[in-house]
C-alpha cells in the first residue's frame, strides 16, 4: 500500500500564488516560504478577519483509540469535497507538534489522498511558528530568574515561580529539574521544569490574539510568580512582554498551504487538546472567514475535549457561532469502544459495534447540547464489513442524525461529496443556536461539574482541598468568570483511559488549577494527565530518516 508520505510528494502542487488568488488574497499580500507556503501578510488579513461572513463547519470525533479516527484526514476531505460540489470552502488547521511526530502520534497533516501540502514542511519545523513560541516563553523564563538574581526588586517569592521553560519534543526527564546549580555567579538554586510548548500559555494566547496589540496585552497579563504576601508578579511586571511580542510578530500572520486537491489550507498556531484548548488561531479561522463561503476547522481528539474547548473558549472568546458539526467515526474504532483488542479488529463484529456505539451516541447528544447540529463521517477502511457500517448508520438513524460512509481516504474529495452536501444542508438550513455550555458568572468549580457530570457521565467531581481553595482565591482576585479548560486523558470521558464506551456514575478527580490569566482561562488538570509527555519504547524516531535523494522517509 502507498504511504501517506508518498501520495503527498506525488501529487502536483500549484504555486501558493494560484491558491491564495482562489481566495482572493493578492500575490503582494503573500510572503512565500518556497513555491508552496506562505503567510499571509497580517495587517492584510486583519482587515479580512474584520468580516468572517463565512459559514464555520467544526470536525470533532469519538475518543480516540489505537485503531485511529481520521479526524484531519476527514476535515481536509470534507473541504475538499465541497470545493468539488461547488462551494468556496477553505479549512482551518493546527501545525503538528514535533513531540508526537517523533514520538507516538506520527504527523498531523491528515492521510491517503486527503492531505495537506507540502506534507514533510508541516510535520517538521514548518514556517519557524513553534520554534518563535518557544524563545518567547523560555525569554521570559530566563527575565524571571535574571530579576531574582539582580537584586529581585519586585519580591518574587523564589518558591512560588509559576513560570516553567518549554521544548516543544517529549521528553520526561525535563518535567522535573533543578535550576542555578554551580554558586553565586549561576543565580539561585531552585525547582524548575518543562512542559511541552503546545501546552505553554504563550501558544494559548497566540491562537486567541486577534492583532499584535491584542498579543502584547495579553502577554502582559501571564501571571509567572507571587510575592511572599502572594501578590501575583506578571510578564508586564517584568517588561517581557515587548520583547516577547517581537518574537512573535512574524509567527502570527497565517499560514497558507495547499490540499493534495489544490484547494486552500490554512495551518496555524497548535495548542494540544487534552492539556490546552486544541484549537487552530483565531485569526487564521476569522481570516478565512472573511475570505470563503465555507470553512472546515477541526478541534483536537475527542468531542468531549476538542469540541467542548472549540465551544466554551475559542468560540465563547472569539464570537464564532458555528453552523455545523461532524462527528468522526470508524467500525475499528467502535468495536475496541465496545471491548475488540487491536489484534482482532480484522474480523467482523457486529456485536462490538453496537455495544461501542455507545461512545459515538454521547457524543452526538454533547454536541447538541450546544445548540449544534452534528453530522456523522463513518470513515472507511477497507476491513470493514457492510453489516458493521450498517449498524452504525442504523444507530445514527435511531439518534434522528445522519451517517454517511466517507472513502476520502482512498478517493480524495469524492469520497465525502454526500457528507459536503449535508453539511451544507445543515449549514443552510440555519437550524443552530450556538450557546457555550455555561455561564460566564458560573462559580469555577461550579463550571468544572458542568462539563464533568453533563458532558463525560459522571457522578460528581472531586476536587483536593488546596483546589478548592485555589478556587476561592482565583474567584476573589477577579478571575473567576473565566472559562474552565479540562486537562484529562484523551481515551476516555473519564479520567481512566481505559474505560471506554460510555461510562457512568465515575467520579473526576481535580488535582490542581492553573490560572492562564493572558490567555484567559483556568486549567483544570484531572487524574494523571501531564504538561510533558514522554516517548514511547519504540518512538516513531527510529524510523524517520534521509534516502540516498535527500528525501524525508519514515514521517507517518
């Protein structure tokens, strides 16, 4: 079978120039990285993102499991498809971390004959946006220590430093470090560590900034540190937030690329969604918006994290409304929902199916709850069976929502041409009522319990008792009508990653509350999620290489 990485560099790119006039974006507004992507100029695509008169199409998904989902690859051949069926569609993509494309995950450019372009360019350092991130967020680490060691004038306690440095690659053995080891002259000892740099606050803020003046004001607001009296210390304390902003004024103008298709792409800023809010940047989706009839957008893993962080923060901050939603699916990946080991997923289970079922079904109904109307993408693969789709296509139909069997991976666009007009139908029809899930005047905890007992089936949340009192203190300081970001496992609505289907009646740990406040939410992180994750045994590195053409081989 052809990889992934092989129909890309076979298909027939057109200069960036023909893609950006597609949209109407002037050749003299695009700043060319290569033949094939570019930025787009950014006072120029602020000016666009003044009207997004656009229709916005969110593309979520089942929680994810081994088997895979296809969630990008179904987002790219969704607007691919309603290019074909005549509609001025672009879509709306996060960059792929290089974490998980050296580590488990692979790449993140979508598959098979519905991908993004130039696939290796995007998967690797791409424009240099990640890489601006980083030096912005470890800048201000390294103003954080400096002012301790000169005499630390605002009083930063040395023990309540927020502010940890970030890499964007898993690697465990930074979660945890010891700083300014070596004497007087390396400053003062004291606990530090990483996290990854999808999961760093300044991405958080890149991706909701709508301009540099509205980049600069909220990287002020970073809270890094508190002072013995635990008065909060930020980045505009510091007069970080100028030189931060310098880092970062390049990266912020979007990014545009192409489909295997032709059609345009915009891929920019790439928060995570089980540890961050999983969403691409405002002003791509708002630029787009402004420039295209319909745009395609995906949100991280599951409905449950991805959806629900699209609704509650990116939408609820960025007065976005959207007009439809479609909820990925495979048959491999509701048979291991409904209890198939990997290892068995070759022959047919009707059984599994319907019990896995369950997983997709709550997740239609979440996604109502927002006022919404969802569409289901069953993506094929080529060991299912008709029996096996037909049950799920029977059970949607049971839920009063259509399924539609979708071979975009195989067949580009024309695989997902009966989901395009559905989707448009939906979109026409004018039947959503867009309304985050709660109230901005909603006590924290208060808001926690919402997602965790309507969203995920649970019981109650059970949060320790320096949460609940981090709670208390960030409502008294002013915070606490932000919005809640879940921080759990990805595999599951519970925070067990191995309970899979629908589960009930758990409960939902709440460990720790971290105040984001330039961004503008608080996270909650349940049971053992992590800020930094960890390679695998056999990480998809040791695969990943040159031929003897200069040629990238082994990426996904």
């Amino acid at each position: 079978m052809t990889s992934d990485i092989e129909i890309a560099r076979a298909a027939k790119l057109k200069p960036i120039e023909e893609i950006g006039a597609r949209l109407g974006v002037p050749a003299e507004a695009l700043f060319r990285y290569g033949p094939h992507k570019a930025k787009i100029d950014l006072a120029w695509a602020g000016e666009r993102a003044q009207n997004p008169r656009g229709k916005l199409i969110l593309v979520t998904a089942i929680n994810p499991t081994p088997a895979g989902e296809g969630k990008t690859t179904t987002t790219v051949g969704l607007g691919d498809a309603l290019n074909r069926i005549g509609k001025k569609a672009a879509i709306c993509l996060r960059e792929p971390s290089l974490g998980p494309s050296f580590g488990m995950k692979g790449g993140a450019a979508g598959g098979g004959h519905s991908q993004v372009v130039p696939m290796e360019d995007i998967n690797l350092h791409f424009t240099g946006d990640f890489h601006a991130i980083g030096a912005a967020h470890n800048l201000l680490a390294a103003l954080i220590d400096n002012h301790l060691y000169w005499g630390n004038g605002l009083g930063i306690d040395h023990r309540r430093v927020a502010w940890r440095r970030a890499v964007d690659m898993n690697d465990r053995a930074l979660r945890q470090i010891i700083v300014g080891l070596g004497g007087v002259a390396n400053g003062f000892p004291r606990e530090d560590g990483f996290d990854i740099t999808v999961a760093s606050e300044v991405m958080a803020i890149f991706c909701l900034s709508r301009n540099l003046a509205d980049l600069q004001e909220r990287l002020s607001r970073i809270v890094v540190a508190a002072t013995r009296d635990r008065k909060p210390v930020t980045a505009g304390d510091l007069k970080a937030d100028g030189a931060m902003t310098v880092l970062l004024k390049d990266a912020l103008a979007p990014n545009l690329v192409q489909t295997i298709e032709n059609n345009p792409a915009f891929v920019h800023g790439g928060p995570f969604a089980n540890i961050a809010h999983g969403c691409n940047s405002v002003l791509a989706t708002t630029t787009a918006l402004g420039l295209a009839d319909y745009v395609v957008t995906e949100a991280g893993f599951g409905a449950d994290l991805g959806a629900e962080k699209f609704f509650d923060i990116k939408c609820r901050k960025a007065g976005l409304s959207p007009s439809a939603a479609v909820i990925v699916a495979t048959v491999r990946a509701l048979k291991m929902h409904g209890g198939v080991a990997k290892a068995d997923l070759g022959r047919e289970n009707v059984a599994a199916v319907e019990a896995g079922f369950s997983n997709l079904a709550r997740h239609v109904e979440n996604v109502r709850r927002f006022g919404v109307p969802p569409v289901v993408a069953l993506n094929r693969f080529a060991t299912d069976t008709p029996a096996e789709r037909e049950a799920v296509v029977a059970g949607c139909r049971r839920l009063g929502v259509e399924a539609f069997d979708c071979s975009h991976w195989a067949d580009g666009g024309a695989g997902a041409e009966g989901l395009a007009r559905a989707v448009v139908d939906l979109a026409e029809g004018g039947s959503a009522r867009f309304q985050p899930l709660y109230g901005d005047a909603l006590p924290i905890l208060d808001k926690i319990r919402t997602i965790a007992t309507t969203l995920y089936g649970a019981a109650d949340i059970a949060p320790d008792a320096k949460v609940t009192a981090r709670a208390q203190e960030l409502e008294k300081s002013g915070h606490g009508n932000l919005p809640v970001c879940m921080a759990k496992t990805q595999y599951s609505f519970s925070t067990d990653p191995d309970a899979k289907g629908a589960p009930t009646g758990h409960v939902v740990p709440v460990r720790e509350l971290r105040l984001l406040a330039g961004a503008g939410f608080v996270v909650a992180l349940c049971g053992d999620i992590m800020t930094m994750p960890g390679l695998p045994r056999v990480p998809a590195s040791e695969s990943i290489g040159l031929d003897a053409e200069g040629n990238v081989v082994g990426l996904f």
